[in-house]
C-alpha cells in the first residue's frame, strides 16, 4: 500500500497532522511519501472549472483542509479512479470567528477556498480523520471517519526549564480574537498587582482584549523554536470563549506547555477538560476563578514545582513516536472501505 501524504502547510497544522506522523511510518518501513507543500506532484486535467482527471502514483492519498474549489472536486475523480482518499481537518471552519483572519479566505463566495468546499472533499473521501471527537459530527457524520489526537514530538521533552511566576499565553491574538474574553478582568488586576504578561506569538490587539495599557511583548516563534519559547513561560494560560468552534478545539496547547513543565490555567472545554481528567493543568470558568487559580500559582513555588511535574508526567503518555501506528491503522482502514465500495457508487 503505497501512501501520499500532502500536508498543508509547514507550520504546526501541517506538522503535526501530516508530516511527523509520516516521517515516523516511513522511518519504521512503511511505503509512506511525505510530500513538502512546496513539491506536490498531483495533476489534475481541466476541463473549463471541472476537474476531469487526476494523475496521482499513489494507493492512498491523505491531504490536509482541502479548501480549493478545484481539490474538492478532484476527492471524488480520485476514488472514481480507484485510489483511496483521506481528508484530515483539525478545526471547524465553518464556525470559524469573522474577525479571524482566515474566515475571509474561507467564507464561501471570497475565492476558490471555501468552507464548503471542505465538506464536500469529506462527504466524497474514503475517510475523514480528525482531531477531536466533536469534529466526527461535523465532517463525517456518514460514518467513515477516525480521530486521530495531536501528541508531540520528541523535541518538545527534556527540555530545561527555570521557574518563574511570569503569567504568559503561547498563542498569536488574531488566531484567538474571542479568547479573552473569559479571562475578563484578572489577568488585568494581576498585571496591576506587579506580575508580568508576555504572550508566545503575535499579541497585536491582546493589550486591549484583556484590558491592559498596552499589548504585552511578544512575536513570532519558528516553529523549531516553539517548545524551548514555551517553556520560558511560569504560568500558563489557554484561554478559550465557549463557542462552537471553540468545543471542538484539540488539547494541544495546554498539551504543549505540559510537555514542557509549564503549570497552566485553561478553559474548561472539552478537551482541556478531557487533558485536566489525566492530571494536568488547572480549570477555571469564570473570572473569579482566573483570578484565583493565577494568584495562587504566582505565590506558590511548590505548587508551580507540583503542577509542572505532574503535566509532564501525563505528557509523557501522549508522544506522537508512541502514537503514530494509529495513523496507518486508519489509512490502512481507508484503503479496506475504498476496496469494499463499487466506483460506480461514488458521487463525481
């Protein structure tokens, strides 16, 4: 079974979706090609806007957020033509916040990317794969979908770690417009009590959010550089709006800071709450309790040393080198569906 894999991009969706899993099957003897963004060697034949043909050399193709009008259609000529096809998504798009920059490059009507177009390409893949249970209901409630968690890669533990009470959020803002907002006033009041704020990426508008004088520091990180710039955190926060875009979010950036001794505060969603379950992190839901849990963390050295040592250990659990046969199951699943089912029976 000779598999494709083309991922989306280089940065973390890309990464750790596609990329590191299929470098581990293929470091482990499996006919897996990770395709760079920049090198795909997918032709589709035109005819006009409709997608006649795709030449792919492949048993099984995986992609990634397939957005493009023209790769939505080519998901059903490639299964028409016998070839299994995989589509993994890692967030809803189709409640994606409008003042997140990429609804404008999604929302139907703005260009070739749309929302839809996405679940067309799962409606027609052999099978969709995903991060988190509630984005089975939105992309494959035909039934042939799998979820397949986001663990980490082996640069992210061991790494070192000086303790601090310094308060920081690993996140770019334009990526989390919302996601103050249940924080309300405490990172604010702290601040005011003498703690520092700092984010792991672009705070641009984050002064504002949580009502502070201005934007704390903060600015792009290569994505090599990210677990070592997290763990430069002392306390952190994974603030989330209860939102439905928000309720299928993945457990990784509270994941992330676990796996680098960072004690964190998140928002009670889901899978935060699902990763708090295992022993990590602390939840808070309102305000007040922001506030509360930050406080305590800020003034407790030994409850950051009790908190960072129990995050890492659940960590510890979720390394992608021990995870990764969970995607060949489900490509190898796909490939026995696509068998099963007549091309004759698959929409073009």
């Amino acid at each position: 079974m000779k598999v494709v894999v083309y991922a989306s991009d280089v940065y973390a969706c890309g990464s750790f979706r596609m990329t590191w899993p299929g470098q581990h099957l293929a470091a482990a003897g499996h006919d897996v090609d990770v395709i760079d963004p920049g090198g795909r060697r997918v032709r589709v034949v035109m005819e006009g806007d409709t997608v006649k043909d795709v030449l792919v050399d492949a048993d099984v193709v995986v992609m990634q957020r397939v957005t493009h009008a023209y790769m939505a259609q080519a998901v059903a000529v490639m299964r028409a033509n016998g070839i299994t096809v995989i589509v993994d998504v890692d967030d809803d798009l189709s409640s994606i916040h409008p003042s997140n920059p990429a609804w404008a490059v999604h929302r139907p009507g703005a260009g070739l990317h749309s929302w839809h177009n996405l679940a067309l390409a799962c409606r027609n893949a052999s099978l969709v794969t995903v991060s988190t249970p509630a984005l089975l209901n939105v992309y494959a409630r035909h039934g042939r979908g799998a979820v397949l968690p986001n663990y980490l890669p082996d640069m992210y533990y061991g790494l070192p770690r000086t303790d601090s009470d310094t308060i920081g959020w690993p996140a770019s803002f334009h990526s989390h417009p919302n996601d103050a907002e249940p924080v309300g006033g405490a990172v604010a009041r702290l601040v005011d009590e003498g703690a520092d704020f700092v984010m792991r990426g672009d705070a641009t508008g984050a002064g504002r959010a949580f009502g502070l004088a201005q934007d704390p520091p903060g600015g792009g990180v290569p994505i090599e550089e990210w677990p070592a710039a997290v763990a430069e955190i002392g306390v952190g926060i994974a603030p989330l709006a209860d939102t439905k875009f928000n309720s299928a979010k993945s457990w990784l950036k509270p994941l992330e800071m676990s796996a680098v001794g960072v004690p964190w505060v998140a928002s009670p969603r889901a899978e935060y709450r699902r990763l708090h379950e295992m022993g990590a992190g602390v939840l808070a839901d309102r305000p007040r309790t922001w506030y509360r849990e930050l406080k305590r963390l800020r003034e407790s050295p030994a409850l950051r040393a009790e908190l960072s040592e129990a995050g890492r250990a659940v960590a510890e659990q979720l390394r992608l080198r021990d995870h990764s046969w969970r995607w060949m199951d489900a490509w190898t699943r796909a490939y026995e569906l696509q068998q099963a089912t007549p091309r004759a029976a698959v929409a073009v």
